[in-house]
C-alpha cells in the first residue's frame, strides 16, 4: 500500500458536513500508509520471538511490576486484595467461555497476569475463532477487540495463524471500517454501532499502520454534536481512540484536526468529572464506570488544571465487588493504572503479577438459573411489540425460586405458554442475550433488539445475572436502538 497524502485530505473533512458526501469520503478512507519512524518507536520491544526475560528476572520483574501498576494511577491505588479476586475471577474466565472472550485476554495481559495457562489457552481460543470468522462474519468492533487483544500478547495482527491458516485480522479491520465509515456518511450512523466505530478508530490507531482519520474526525463531530445521544460507554471508548488520535498526529502538524480531537476529548473528560461528582463516584451507572475511569486515566492532559478524585471512583467501583467476567475486565485496567492504549506496549516478556502465582484462580460461575430450595416468588411478565409486523402483547405470572435470575423466569412462562412465550438467547461476552421472543427476532441491520425493563425503567443488566424481587413486573419490549 503506498502512502497517502493525508495533510490535504483530513482537514478539508474538518468543515464538511457528516453527510452528503458519501462516496467521496469511502473514497479519501481507502488505502493504508507507511507508519512513521516515531510510531515503530512506540511500539518497540513488542515483537513475537524476541527474546524473553529469563524465569529468574522474571521473578524480580514480577515484584517490580505490581508495585508499578498498583502505584499508577495518580495516587490511586486498589487494594491488593480487591485486584487479586479480579484477577482470579479474570482468569477463572479465561478458555472456559464460549465464545471466546478478547477483553478477558485484553485485561489479563494489562494487568501484567498474561504468561499462566489460561491465557495460552484463550489466545489459541482467539486466534482458532479468528481464522474462522475474521474473513466471513465478524463485526468491526469485534476485530477491533481481537486486535488489541493479540498486540496485548505481543501477537502480529496481520498474521493470525491457526488450523494450519493465516488470517489478516488488520486487513479486514481495515475493510469492515471503511464500511462503517460509508455508511455513516450515508445513513448518517455506523453499520454497528458508535461504540464499534470507536474501537475500530482505537485499534487501528494503536497498531499504526491503518487508516483511521477519517473515522476519528466522524467520532470527534459526534461527540461534539449538541444531539448527540452516545452513551457514557460508548463516549469513554471514543475518548480513548480520540486520544490515541491526537497523540499520532502530533507529530505530523496538523494543528486543526487535533484541536478538534482536542475539543472532543475534553468534552467526554469534563462530563465525566461532573457525573462522577453528582453521582457519588459512579459515572454512568456501575458497568459504565470501568470504561469511563479508563477514559479519565488517559486523558489528564485535556482536562488540566481540574483534577479527578480518583479515589472516589475506585471506591465506589469496589464497592460492587463486580462478578461479571466483562465487567471485571472493563474495570480492572484501570484499578491498575492502565488503559487500552497500554495494549500495544506492553512487554510480553516481563512481570507478571504475583496475586496469583500462574495458579487457576477460583472460578466464580454465574448464578445458576434455578435455587431448587429457596422459597417462592412471583414475578409478572410481559412481552409487547408495537414496532414491527404484527403487533403483540402477552403477560403472564410466574413462580419461581426466590434468588434467581430472569432467565428462570423467561423459561417458566415459556414451559406455561410456549405459543405465547417462547424465546431466543445467543451467548455474548456479557452473557446471554435475548435475541428472539414469540417468534420475533432482533436484527442488527433494522437496529431493533428485546428492551428489558422493570416497571417502565430499562434493566441495567441482562437475564442471566439480573435477579427479580417478589411482585416484580418485567417486560420484554421490541424497541429499535
Ligand atoms: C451497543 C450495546 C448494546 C446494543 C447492541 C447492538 C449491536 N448490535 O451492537 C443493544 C442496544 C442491542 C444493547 C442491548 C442491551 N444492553 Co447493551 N451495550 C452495548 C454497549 C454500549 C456496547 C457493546 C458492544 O458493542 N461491544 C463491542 C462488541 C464488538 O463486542 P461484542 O461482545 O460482540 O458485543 C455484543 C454484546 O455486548 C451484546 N450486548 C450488548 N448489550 C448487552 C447486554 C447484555 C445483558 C448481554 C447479555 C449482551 C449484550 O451485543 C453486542 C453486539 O453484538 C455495551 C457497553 C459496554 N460497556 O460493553 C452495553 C452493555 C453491555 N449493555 C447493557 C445492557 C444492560 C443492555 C440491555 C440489557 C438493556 C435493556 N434494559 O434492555 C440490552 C440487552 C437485552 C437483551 N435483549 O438481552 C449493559 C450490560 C451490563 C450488565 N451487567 O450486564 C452494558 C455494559 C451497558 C451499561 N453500562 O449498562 N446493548
């Protein structure tokens, strides 16, 4: 791929409305270019089949490393005790998932915690599912996940090899971004989501040899969009992939798109000061918060002189004692210190953390969907669809163990009334999603999913973690996102 002359093509995009200019934008996103001398440099000493530290340096490394991380983060430091059950939940985790989970892989190697078994298993779990699926049906954002999950293992992207195959990650993360790029330009909204597209920007500017300001300039203008609804989690990821952005282009004089980097990373930094401050520590809601913390640990620089009460934040982050494998890796990078844009620079060859000593950790399951002892609740539910085809609404009562999650009660009224009540999940790096009931199913190409909600307000977690109260009305509601 021959270099692009990206001085005269990104700042014209800096006047341009989002929209109306769809095949001349997918055009300027084409093609690669040749990575700066200064970016190699970022990334040095990550090369696979470089030497390693030997077994007794690493001994030291390992002491060395933990005081490091756990001394980063401005003054903020997460009990030992607190990172080492995160660890071992991470752990307990990694390889036994199906399918396999990148940002478990992602957490484990920032942490410092990548050389045990675990870890060797779920990346040779990743880069199976990689060959498999990167060149037919994997979204942006989840080859943008695979990438930064194989740089955090020091592992080359553009040459995944298992089943005896190789697979370009980076390459069709390239092509999967264009994509979502085009089609926002078009429709006016990524393919996915906002949030894919942030990671898409995030991986692609952290490995250096992709083409992604384009994508950058998008987010940046969205973020700034007085309408712009983006979520906490999807405005923390973008503050991440634009921060990773502005700090590419410093180099390369391009004062004007970096202020406007500039500008939309303090806007997400600053807002999320001022929800931490009105929400005693939390921004968002829990599962937010790791990402948004990750957010703030990146980017002091854009919200100097104010300053973040970092400790606040932690505390109410390990006050929930977080038991989702997911939740914990969003987290626990920044309890440490580190962030995703740590991924590409990591030593592969140095410290890992002691908490654990390259033991499994205990594995912590998930709450088991049936309590066979526990007394009894009822739960009412209903499911509506006023969106598409023909119209429904279906409600029923249940009884079910007291303790269980929602999925119990899903199955009860499906076994009651299978005509009525009947239903989908598919597994996903949170869990079980919904993603069919009575027949109806969700499409990421309408943009329409099953909405939980409990008494008209939308569930903060998903049906095989969520345990309903006594009495409790739980709707299933066909909603467009
Ligand atoms: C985008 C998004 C959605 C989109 C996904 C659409 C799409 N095709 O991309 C939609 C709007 C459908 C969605 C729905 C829900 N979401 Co959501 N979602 C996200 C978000 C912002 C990004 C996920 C993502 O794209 N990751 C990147 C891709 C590449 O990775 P992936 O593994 O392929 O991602 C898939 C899963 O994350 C899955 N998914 C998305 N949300 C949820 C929620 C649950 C419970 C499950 C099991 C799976 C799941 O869809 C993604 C795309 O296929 C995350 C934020 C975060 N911090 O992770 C919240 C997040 C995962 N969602 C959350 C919630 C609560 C929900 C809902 C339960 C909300 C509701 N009340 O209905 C529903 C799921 C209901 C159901 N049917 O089971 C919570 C989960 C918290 C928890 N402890 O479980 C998060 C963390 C947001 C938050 N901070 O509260 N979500």
């Amino acid at each position: 791929m021959s270099p692009r002359p990206r001085e005269h093509a990104v700042p014209r995009l800096l006047g341009a409305p989002l929209s109306g200019r769809g095949r001349h934008v997918a055009k300027q996103i084409r093609g690669g270019r040749a990575r700066p001398p200064s970016q190699r440099r970022l990334r040095a000493g990550r090369t696979p089949g470089e030497a390693r530290t030997p077994p007794d340096e690493r001994m030291l490394c390992v002491a060395l490393g933990v005081v490091a991380l756990l001394g980063l983060a401005g003054g903020c430091a997460a009990p030992h005790n607190a990172v080492s059950r995160m660890l071992h939940l991470l752990e307990g985790s990694a390889g036994t998932t199906e399918p396999p989970n990148p940002s478990v892989l992602l957490a484990l190697n920032l942490a410092g915690a990548g050389a045990n078994s675990h870890c060797k298993l779920l990346l040779q779990q990743l880069q199976k599912t990689a060959v498999e699926r990167a060149p037919k049906d994997m979204t942006s954002g989840e080859l943008a996940l695979y990438t930064l999950a194989l740089l955090s293992s020091c592992q080359s992207p553009r040459r995944v090899r298992a089943l005896g195959h190789t697979v370009d990650v980076l390459r069709r993360l390239q092509e999967r971004t264009d994509e979502e790029v085009a089609y926002l330009v078009l429709e006016g909204a990524p393919r996915t989501t906002f949030y894919q597209l942030s990671l898409d920007v995030l991986a692609l500017c952290l490995e250096g040899t992709g083409s992604y300001e384009v994508a950058a300039v998008m987010l940046a203008k969205e973020v700034l969009s007085p309408g712009s609804g983006l979520s906490v989690d999807t405005r923390a990821v973008a503050a991440l992939a634009l921060t990773c952005a502005h700090g590419r282009l410093a180099a390369e004089g391009l004062g004007e798109l970096r202020e406007l980097l500039h500008d939309a990373v303090a806007r997400v930094a600053n807002a999320f000061l001022d929800q931490q401050e009105q929400g005693d520590g939390i921004i968002g809601n829990i599962y937010s918060t790791g990402l948004a913390l990750q957010a703030l640990t990146a980017t002091a620089a854009f919200y100097a002189p104010r300053e973040w009460d970092c400790a606040q934040a932690f505390s109410a982050v390990l006050r929930h004692h977080l038991q989702q494998p997911m939740a914990v890796a969003q987290a626990l990078p920044a309890l440490l210190g580190r962030t995703y844009l740590d991924a590409a620079g990591l030593d592969c060859g140095a410290s890992r953390h002691p908490a654990h000593g390259g033991t499994a950790g205990a594995h912590q399951g998930r709450p088991s969907a049936t309590a066979p002892l526990a007394p009894r609740i009822t739960v009412y539910y209903s499911v509506v669809n006023h969106l598409r085809g023909a119209h429904f609404s279906y409600s029923t009562r249940v009884r079910v163990p007291a303790g269980s999650v929602l999925l119990a009660v899903l199955r009860a009224a499906q076994e009651q009334d299978p005509a009525h009540f009947s239903f989908q999940t598919e597994a996903t790096s949170w869990g079980a999603m919904v993603v069919s009931i009575h027949g109806l199913a969700a499409s990421t190409a309408d943009k329409t999913y099953w909405r939980l909600l409990s008494g008209g307000d939308a569930l903060e977690q998903g049906v095989d973690t969520y345990k309903p109260r006594d009495g409790e009305h739980i709707q299933a509601v066909f909603s467009t996102y």
